[in-house]
C-alpha cells in the first residue's frame, strides 16, 4: 500500500499510547521532521512522567509546528492526538500557515498497545490510562473528516501498517519554480476575444483567430491571469483559445473570480446572473454539451496561483501574498481570487481592497489582474496589468523576465464598470508616493543584506541603531541617497625609514593581489562629493520622486546635504548641468540625470571649524611653546649638557613649522561660488545604467570631456596609468607622487585598472590611499616623523579598515545598481543605511 | 610646556637648593606619558632661573590609556604643547620636596619670601586675560600676559586662548608653586586623568591658607574638579564655615521646559485615555511626569537616541521599579521618519520640542508618518514662538538651540496646523506655553490635534 499527500502538509499521528505511532513516524520520516510530545516533555521536565506540564509542552509544540510551517517544512506530529479538541487545535494551526493536515489514525486493538506498553523501558502506562485513550479515540475517529482533515489514513493492525511500501510526497500544483520562461502574462481578457487575438499578434504569436487556436508561439509560454470572461462579447471563444493553449503546453492559466463563479453556474450552483456572467451564459447557448462538461472539468482543475522561475515569479488573478505563495488552502485560493477585502463597502457598494501590495516585501514578482487601472505600475515588485480592456480601456501583456509592457486598446467600451477607473491626481507613482516614508524594519536590527559582490552582509544591531540616530538628525531626503562611497585603506606603513606611506607597499600590495594594472589618481585636497545632477527639476520629482524646486542635490559621505545654504548648491549644480548641456552630456549617455562620484574643493569649506579649533590652535600652542623653549636652551647652552636638548627642539620647531605650512594648504580663501571646483572620478550612473563595469582609464576620459574651460567649476583628475610588470612606469609613479607631494599635495589613490576586479578569491580593495609625508602632519601630529614617533606609528592594522572597504563598496554598488534597475527604494536605502551602520564600527580613525 | 622660575633674592642661587635641582646638571624625571627635564638656563647670585620643560609623548598620549586617564583621540592636539594638569603632575613629581615645603639642607630658607618670577610658555586659558588677572591678582601677582593669533597668516581667525605669562611676586617658593599646582589646570579647565574624592583632598591640601578666603574659589574649585557638582559642593561646603555661599540657580530657560511638560501632563490628563506615546521623548522627563497619571496603563517614549534612552532608563530608575510600574513603561529606539508598527495603537502621541530638530525637508515624511500611518486620536505637539525670540534678539536668524532647523512663528505655526487640518482630517486647537508678553506672544506653542 502507498500514501500519498502534498510535500508541504501537517501530518498528524493518532493513536493510543503503544499503538505504533513514534514506530512509524521513525520508520518514514526525517527525525528532524518528527515533533514528538514525549521529547518535549522530557526537555522541560527531565522525566517524561513529572505530573502538570502538560500545558507547557503543549505551548512549546505548537509553537515548533509553528514555526516549522511557516518555514515551509513538512511536520510529523508524534503525540496521541486521541482527542478530537487536540486535533482541532492543529488543524487551526495548518490553516493558519497554508499547510495540508493529514491524519494518520493508528486504531489498533487493547491488546496490541497493552503488550507494547509492558515491554516499554522508559514510560509505563497504566493499563486503564491506555484503555481511557482508546475510547477517547473511537468516540470521535469517525468524524475526521469534518475536524478538516481532508486525508487520513486508518490503520487498524500492525500488519496493515507493515503493508505500506511507499509514501508520495506529492509536489504542490503551484510549484512551477522550474519554468524559468520566458513568458507573455495577459491580463483580464473578459470575453474580449478580437483584442486578445490583436495582443497575440502583436507579441508575435501565431493565431487562427477562426479556429480559436494559437498554432504557433514565439518561443515564449502565455499565462493568463483569469477573467477570461463576462461583460465582453466572446467569452466562448476566449475559453476555447485558452483551453486548447493550456492542453497543448502553450499557455497557463490561473482562475479569476468571474470563472469561478461560471463554474459554480455550470454546475447548477444557486447564482446571479450579473457583473456580466449574464452575457456569457447567453453567449454559452446552444453549445455542445460535451464541450460545456469539459469547460467544467478545465475550470475546476485551474490551480489557484503559479510560483515559476525559481520562485523568483507569482502570478495569481488577484495578488498574492507572500506568506500564502506556494501554499494550498482555502484561503489562499480566496485571496488568488478576490484579493483582500477590508469588509467595508465603498460610495459604489463595491468591497474596499485592501492593499496589500502596500505591504508587499518578498522576494518573488507578483503579477496580477482583478482590478481595472488606467496604467500598470511596478509598485513593492507587484504589478496590476489589468487595464480594464473590456470597459473600453486596454488588453496588457507583460514580458518576463524584460518587465516590457505591451497593450492594444479596446475596439470598445464594452460595459460601463460600477467604479470609475480614475487616474490618480498625485503626480507621484505609486511606488514614490509609498516611498515617502520608508519601513523601519527594513533597517534596524540585525540586518543581512544580500549582495551581488558579497553573498550576504551583515550589519551589527548596534551600529544599525547609530546609523538610525545619524540618517534621521542629519541624513537627506532617502530619495536622494542612492549611493553612499566606501572608506578606503591607507596602504601598509613604508619599509622606508622616513616615511609612513609610500607609493611602493600600493604597488606591491595590488602585485600580490593579482592585479596587472593600475591606475594612480591625485588626491584632491577636499572633499568627498556625490553629486546628483538633472536636467531639470521636472526630472527630480519624476525619477527621484522628489517634489521640489531643485535640479539634484550633493551630499557628503555620510549622507549630509554639503551646502547648508540652499541657493548655493543649486547654482553650482545649475553650472555642472550647463557644462553637460554645452558638452552634449544628456545625449551621449541618453539621461537626463548623472550621478557623480567627486571631491569638492576647498577643504576648508567644510572643515573651517576643524582648521580653526584643532590645526590652527595646535599650530599656535606649538609654534609659541617651542619659542619660549628653544630661548631657554639657548640660554643654558654654556652648560653642554644643554645642547643635545637644543639640538632637538630645534628639528621638533621646524616640524611644527611644517605642520603649519601642510595645513595652510587647505584654506584658500572662498569669496563666492566661482571659487568652488568639483573633480568628478568616478561617473556612477546614469538613467537604466551603472559603469562598475567599465575600467578608471574609461571613467577618467569620459569626465574630462566635463572639466575645464572659462568659468568652469569641474576639473579633471590627474592620473597614470601603470604596468606593475613594468619597473620604469613603477618608477615614474612614484616620482610623480613625491613631486605632487613635495609640492604639498596630500597624495594619490591607486585602484585597480577595472572597476571590480575578482581575484581567485573575492574582489580586490577598490582602492588604497597613499598619503603624502607632509599631508600627513595633520593626521599624525606636527611631530610624527620624529624617528621614535615614526617606529610606533608605522604599527597599525588595516585588516578591519579593509574588510569594511570591501563590504562597503559592494553595498554601495549594490545600492545603486538596485536603483538603476527601479526596484523599491526601501532595498536602495537597506545598502546605504548599511554602509552608513559600517562606519559607526569603531575603527582607527586616521587610517 | 615651558615654565621658568627665577629668583632674584640675593643669593639668587638659594633656589637651587630650594628646588633640590643641582644647577649644573640636567636632569630628567619621567611624568605619565613623557619627560620633564629640569636645568638652569642662568644660575648666578644675582639672578638664578630654573627651568622645567615639559616633553609630552604625542604618541603615548594617544595610544596610552589606563582607566584613570584619559587618551587624545587626535595626534593633532595642543597638549604636548601647552602647561596644563600634565605640568601640575610635573611640578609635584620634579619639585616634591619644595612643594611640600621640605628643604633638608637649609630648611630654613623654606618660609622666606623669595623676589621670584615665573615665565609660562604656553599657557591654555580658557576665560582668557580677565580670568588670568582674577586669579593671580589677589594673591599678589604683577602679571603680564602675551595672547598669541592662531595663525598670522590668516588674521581673520583671531586670537588662540594661547598665552606666554609672566608672573612676579615676592612669596614663599612653596606657595607658589602651590598657586600653580592649582591654577594652571584651573585656566586650561580640563585634566588629563579622572577626578574623585582624592582630588578634593589634594586641593584642600595644596589650597591650604590661600584659597579657602580667595574671591573667585568657587569657579577655582568647580574647574579644578571637572565641574563634578557633589565633588565640588562638598569641597567649597568644607572650606565655608559660616558664611552661606548659595549655590547659583538653574538658568530660567530650564523652567520654561518645566512649564512646558507640565502643560503637555495637564493636557494629557483632561483627554482622559489610558495610553501614551512620547515621540522624541530624550531623557525621559515628560514621562517621568505622566507615570503619576495612574489612569495611563501603558506610556511608551521613543527617542532616536539610544543614548537618551539610556539615560531616561537610569533617571527613571526603572531596574528598581516595582513590577507593576515597570509594566507601563516602555522604552524604545525609533525614528520619526520611519513607517513603525511598534508606535501604533496610543491615545495619545506628544512630541514635546522636537519637531524643530527635523530638517524642513523631511517634515512631509513625519507628517505623513504621524498623521496618516501612526494616526493617534489626539497628538499633543509643541514648538518654540519664534515671535518670543524678540525678547532677547533682534537678530531674525538667531536660533534658541544649535541643533534648531527652524524656528516657527505664530503664524507659521498656525499655517502647518492648518495644513494638517486639510490633508489629514485632524482639527486643532493651538495654545501658548509660558508666560504671555505683549507683541510677540509666550516662549512656546502647543497645538493639540483630534482626528476627526
């Protein structure tokens, strides 16, 4: 004998102690599968007979079966089950996950369990305990069926019970997750049969419209998504198109709940004749019975919703839910159906929606119907298709996986609907009107973000509490923020004696990594800069979704707006876009926005107050302090023992000196906008398109077609590109670095050639800083190069700093490439919110 | 981190034994994160200067840190170069002897008033030559002070708090170098080690027989002691006898903010309802306030803090709670702009003084936020009455706190309620908070929203 149930069900054992149930359960299922009341018992209790936990144990399994099912795992629950109140509980518990209960009944005789129990080490019974569950058991067996088990086993000896020789795990009939498509996905059709014969052609299908067949596809599979008929005037027609289609393999579909309803006519159900069905019964007339009873037969089989392409894709008539994806239960197929209602009515009589959508996170697209809309909007990775073509509105396919839309109109308005389809009044989308306010679960907490560079990152609860605090007080609208940069190493201190860093341990580092060639980019003495430019501000609220007067915004690194005055940013944003309109920017790259990876100078627009209260007052202190002391040593000089003392706080004054001298770089004078200057590195994207995939070399050419010119604030970065295998370009890299230096330049940045660049292992560090020795002053201190301040210095560990580089840029990546491809901003703001969690890590901040 | 002293009180050299410093050496003594050299740049009859120079570790004192200390967390800092309680430290480790008032080999030059001078290059003071004068002047100093620019490349920055100071008295060499051991950190106002209750005894010590009848002690002890209240009250409590020194009143501005959660409770308990949320609700005072509403079953603050939070728990006192108390509270980290399940499901929400911390651009995401997806009954908000700055500014731009994105009006109060009123079906009722002046209005603004 063989039993057979869906993988995803909730199997109930029943039968008196003895009666071979925790037998069977082991003898066919995973241990891990098996929930067994006795194993809960002893782990609360230490002794499975202790007396008054029964409540207890009873709580804890519920609550494994529980989570077990929602985890989408088949579960064995091993305990008597005797009692028809027990039994309720469970069934209440796989209704509430979606899952199938199965009962199987263990009904053996007196005899069979009384022996077993004797012969039992760990827990005897008493024998009236036993006879007590037996009668518990046959009082309430016989009304299984109407406890809501649909399937159930009965087996009354233990040879019945040897006799099976198989259980099925019968797959669900949604689960298509290995149909990958591609597939043309039609909305409600509702008897409109010339419009769906159109949208075919139109997507490149073969029809015989007379014929009522599609005799040949594209290559790709068509699902419909239900309401095949009713209002419209060929419903007949439209079913025999899509049975013939979905018994030939061409075509899947889903039931709405328009065919629902005509089944429950077809098969002599109490129902009204209106919303249209009216129409179709009428059209129906004088058909040919046997077609009609295998109209019946096709409308019953219709599974209430698909899961396809890896579970990446559901596509159910009226949405579906992400707990419900994948489950068979009524109630799945009510929502498949009629969607969510609030059980309120609305002006119009017609049940309110609730919007589920609107809470919408799961991983898989969902695609439906159900509800007429002027025009289908992706809104949380959902999206309504149906453009209500039967009142006069349109048919819409949607591709996948290209997410294309294809429509043809309605020949005519063929039914007037109870609730007018309007157009939203918001000039907001959907999505950007949800996007206002974003979802704090999505943020807080341990958090783990899968990444294209890194598989899974993880962000630490507490320093996603920081980042919350620094989003909220000081972040920019989340709208704005699509990419946060990455911090970037220092390389390894210098084997040199008078240097903490030097081009040499870059190069080598990059060399040991792998990596042929580099690209050397000067260090700009400002900072850093992201910078969103549009061409104009009706682009900012349709792209960015943002309602104001603005053409774009420029931010720091850790998300604060950089100009604090309003006007100032726009006008030197309003001078970037003049330059890309002059050099034909929109067109070559085919956008209307960019988004800029820059440094903005002078540095002392945003450091004032840190050049004032720390470099300036530490240069004062210091450079008075060692007058008053260099007078006194010269003064007790005729005491030799003086002049070592001497001696050397003549070297540490002129290292102060020096200190002065690298700080004063940084302050130019900033009377007005003109004296601004951006250097863009890095062009990050543009509408539809991310450039990770492009090398430096690329990056810094295409910028500097922005830079320069009379009254131009861009300008380009300096670089070099260099072959590690080639000793003289070595060479002269570090030659260019110490002029840049010497010069008082605060050093260079060498990136590997490509963008990303995978080593055997993983990605290699998008960049490391090389800093110059007189920059360096005002990280390490005036007297940092004093050989004995030199030596400790030069230990420092840069293996968080790197890891947090790498894990930073790939959600930086991440970030934007999830905005370039229009998903919901709440996955946009999960990367950057985590780089912004990573740099509340505490690292050493000087490196 | 130069200081010199001199002696000009024939013979000039008597220093030298006063100081137990040999004149013809230099000599090294190690202080916490450094040297102090000592040597005599001059040592005649006439005229004999010692000098100690302070040589700080910049990098120890960044990398070096016991639980007693304290480590920089920049290399670029002015304390390797500046006198401060590092210099004290040196002053006690290299001079003890004198300090203490011990001389073993002519113990009788230890209470004879020397011609001394003391030359200090840099000197950090905060509070700059005022405070320097109120300090040195009663005990008998000429002073001369020297303030140093920042950078004399750039003008426009101004003066440093950097100063060389000379200091001339004729005085015992112990109790100036008493004068300094106190005063030096006392100017610079910080300390690089953690206070306790040996530092009051240190200063009771090294204070003895001239700071107890100083003018400016108070500000002396609170400086000296980190501004640690019970440390300091119990130390300038010890040196009153009779006289009642009262201790200064909180500032007037902390009373407003009493008015304020006082009004914000009052309202709350004629709404009769028996939850409440406290939107940004910082230390915890408003809550401290409804917690002796009993009708309030459950009192949730949220802050987006976690720190604040911390401390609302500490001043709450909940650990020690009784369980039936501790049930009703809840403490929780949140964020006005974010969708949040947690904050759903009060009577009530407040947000006493906090929606001026949001910048203007991130209003339409609390809005939305609070009045739509939150929706509370009734939201108690206030704000600061721009119009009420006029009573001690007329600067339009001048905010009352730094981290004020703006300021609203009366006006402009009533236009953002009003706005409210249309896009979220709330009506209001706007009440002033604090005391009413004629023109500009009270300190503060409540408006109390209902939904409809």
């Amino acid at each position: 004998m063989t039993l057979n149930f869906p993988e995803l069900s909730l199997v109930v054992l029943v039968g008196a102690s003895g009666s071979g149930k925790s037998t069977f359960a082991k003898k066919w299922f995973r241990p891990s599968e098996i929930v067994s009341s006795d194993a809960i018992r002893l782990m609360l209790s230490n002794d499975e007979n202790t007396p008054g936990i029964s409540e207890d144990a009873f709580e804890l399994l519920h609550l494994i079966i529980a989570k077990r099912l929602k985890r989408g795992l088949l579960t064995v629950v091993d305990a008597t089950n005797v009692n028809s109140q027990y039994r309720k509980q469970l069934v209440a518990l796989a209704r509430e996950y979606h899952v199938l209960p199965v009962a199987i009944i263990m009904n053996m005789s007196d005899r069979v369990c009384q022996d077993r129990n004797k012969t039992r080490t760990d827990r005897v019974l008493a024998p009236r305990v036993i006879k007590g569950q037996m009668a518990t058991l046959k009082s309430g067996i016989h009304k299984i069926r109407e406890e809501g088990f649909r399937r159930h086993f009965e087996f009354r000896t233990p040879e019945a019970v040897e006799d099976i020789t198989e259980i099925i795990r019968e797959p669900l009939f949604n689960d298509l997750k290995h149909e990958e498509g591609p597939f043309d996905i039609i909305g409600d059709v509702h008897g409109c049969y010339d419009e769906l014969c159109t949208l075919l052609t139109t997507l490149g299908h073969t029809v015989d419209k007379a014929a009522q067949r599609i005799t040949a596809t594209n290559g790709r599979k068509l699902i419909f998504l239900g309401d095949l008929v009713d209002r419209g005037p060929a419903s007949p027609a439209v079913l025999k198109l899509v049975m013939r289609a979905t018994e030939e393999k061409l075509a899947l579909c889903v039931p709405g709940n328009h065919d629902n309803k005509l089944l429950k006519y077809l098969t002599g159900r109490n129902v009204l004749l209106q919303h249209g069905l009216k129409q179709t019964v009428e059209q129906l007339e004088g058909t040919d019975l046997e077609w009609i009873e295998s109209l019946k037969k096709w409308l019953d089989g219709l599974v209430s919703h698909y899961v396809l392409d890896h579970g990446n894709l559901v596509v159910a008539h009226a949405g579906l839910k992400e707990s419900m994806q994948g489950r068979g239960s009524g109630a799945v197929r009510e929502f498949c159906l009629y969607g969510e209602t609030t059980g309120e009515t609305d002006e119009f009589g017609l049940p309110v929606r609730y919007n589920w959508a609107a809470n919408y996170n799961g991983k898989a697209a969902v695609i439906y119907g159900h509800t007429p809309v002027v025009r289908p909007e992706w809104f949380n990775n959902t999206i309504d298709i149906d453009t209500g073509c039967v009142f006069g509105g349109s048919l819409t396919a949607l591709r996948y996986p290209e997410r294309e839309l294809v429509s043809v109109p309605a020949l005519q308005e063929y039914a007037v609907p109870a609730r007018p389809i309007r157009e939203s009044m918001n000039e907001l989308s959907l999505q950007q009107e949800h996007d206002n306010v974003l979802d704090i679960n999505d943020v807080i907490g341990k958090q783990l973000i899968e990444t294209r560079l890194m598989k899974r990152i993880g962000i630490r609860e507490g320093n996603a509490a920081s980042a919350l605090e620094i989003m909220s007080r000081w972040g920019v609208n989340p709208k704005w923020l699509i990419y946060l940069p990455p911090t970037m190493s220092p390389t390894a201190t210098s084997a040199l004696p008078d240097y903490l860093e030097h081009p040499a341990e870059a190069f080598k580092y990059f060399k040991g990594e792998g990596v042929k060639k580099v690209v050397c980019e000067e260090k700009h003495m400002g900072s850093r800069a992201v910078v969103i430019v549009c061409k104009n501000s009706e682009v900012v609220r349709k792209r960015f979704g943002i309602q104001e007067e603005s053409i774009g915004i420029i931010y720091t690194r850790t998300g604060r707006v950089f100009f604090d005055d309003e006007s100032i940013e726009q006008g030197f944003l309003k001078k970037i876009a003049d330059v890309i309109t002059e050099r034909g920017g929109w067109e070559t790259y085919d956008t209307d926005w960019f988004c800029l990876d820059c440094e903005l100078m002078p540095w002392n627009l945003k450091a004032q107050q840190l050049l004032r209260n720390q470099y300036g007052a530490t240069g004062a202190a210091g450079r008075y302090a060692m007058q008053g002391a260099i007078a006194s040593l010269e003064q007790a000089a005729t005491n030799p023992a003086a002049l070592p003392l001497l001696r050397e706080y003549r070297e540490r004054a002129a290292m102060v000196d020096q200190f002065t001298t690298a700080y004063r770089q940084y302050c130019w004078e900033v009377r007005g906008m003109e004296d601004y200057q951006l250097a863009p590195f890095h062009l990050l994207a543009t509408e539809g398109k991310t450039y990770f995939d492009k090398d430096h070399e690329w990056h810094m050419e295409q910028l500097a077609v922005f830079a320069g010119g009379e009254g131009n604030p861009v300008i380009a970065t300096k670089y070099q590109v260099v072959d590690l295998e080639d000793e003289a370009g070595v060479l002269a890299a570090t030659e260019w670095w110490h002029a840049m230096t010497n010069n008082g330049g605060e050093g260079m940045v060498v990136k590997p050639y490509d963008f990303i660049t995978m080593n055997e292992k993983f990605f290699v560090q998008p960049a490391v800083k090389v800093r110059g020795k007189e920059y360096l002053r005002i990280i390490y201190g005036p007297e940092y190069t004093l050989e004995r301040n030199l030596v400790r210095l030069k230990e420092r560990g840069l293996s968080t700093k790197r890891i947090m580089a790498q894990k930073e840029f790939a959600l930086g990546v991440e970030a934007l490439e999830r905005f370039v491809g229009k998903v919901p901003l709440s996955k946009v703001h999960q990367c950057v919110f985590g780089v912004l969690a990573m740099e509340s890590e505490a690292v050493d901040p000087r490196l | 981190m130069l200081l010199t002293i001199t002696n000009s009180r024939y013979p000039a050299t008597d220093l030298s034994f006063l100081l137990h410093k040999h004149p013809a050496k230099v000599q090294s003594v190690e202080v916490m994160n450094g040297k102090a050299h000592v040597f005599y740049p001059e040592a005649g009859d006439e005229k004999c200067t010692c000098a100690i120079l302070l040589d700080m570790d910049p990098v120890g004192l960044v990398r070096n840190s016991d639980a007693n200390s304290f480590a920089l967390d920049q290399y670029v800092n002015d304390r390797p170069y500046v006198a401060s309680s590092f210099m004290s430290s040196a002053i006690s480790k290299g001079f003890s002897s004198a300090l203490n008032g011990n001389c073993k080999e002519k113990p009788e030059l230890v209470s004879i008033p020397l011609q001394l001078e003391v030359q200090i290059s840099v000197l950090s003071i905060r509070g700059g030559e005022e405070l320097l004068q109120q300090l040195f002047q009663p005990l008998g100093y000429e002073i001369i002070a020297i303030r140093h620019p920042l950078d004399p490349h750039f003008p426009e920055w101004g003066n440093s708090r950097y100063f060389t100071v000379t200091l001339k008295n004729e005085i015992t060499l112990q109790a100036l170098l008493s004068h300094l051991y106190v005063l030096i950190p006392v100017m610079d106002n910080e300390k690089h080690y953690w206070v306790n209750e040996e530092e009051v005894t240190k200063l009771m010590n090294k204070g003895k027989g001239w700071l107890e009848n100083h003018p400016s002690r108070e500000i002396i002890v609170r400086r000296y002691l980190r501004h640690q209240r019970k440390l300091s009250d119990n130390a300038l409590a010890a040196m009153t006898v009779s006289e009642d020194a009262p201790l200064p009143e909180k500032a007037a501005r902390q009373k407003l903010h009493d008015v304020r959660l006082q009004a914000v409770s009052d309202e709350i308990a004629r709404l009769n309802v028996t939850s409440v949320i406290d939107l940004g609700c910082g230390e915890g005072r408003l809550i401290k306030l409804l917690l002796e509403n009993k009708q309030l079953q459950r009192i949730t603050g949220m802050d987006v803090s976690s720190h604040s939070l911390e401390v609302a728990a500490s001043r709450l006192k909940l650990d020690k709670m009784i369980e039936s108390q501790r049930k009703r509270i809840q403490l929780i980290q949140g964020s006005l702009t974010y969708k949040d399940r947690r904050l759903h499901g009060y009577d009530v929400a407040a947000m006493v003084e906090v929606i001026e911390h949001l910048d203007e651009d991130r209003l339409l995401a609390m809005e939305k936020n609070l009045f739509n997806e939150i929706q509370p009954n009734t939201v108690v908000l206030t704000t600061p009455n721009k119009d009420w700055n006029l009573t001690f500014t007329t600067d339009e731009n001048m905010l009352r706190h730094s981290d004020h994105r703006f300021e609203w009006s009366r006006a402009a109060f009533n236009a953002w309620c009003e706005h409210i009123r249309d896009v979220y079906k709330y009506t209001y009722e706007i009440k002033p908070l604090g005391e009413e002046i004629e023109a500009v209005g009270a300190p503060s603004q409540m408006a109390v929203f209902s939904k409809q």
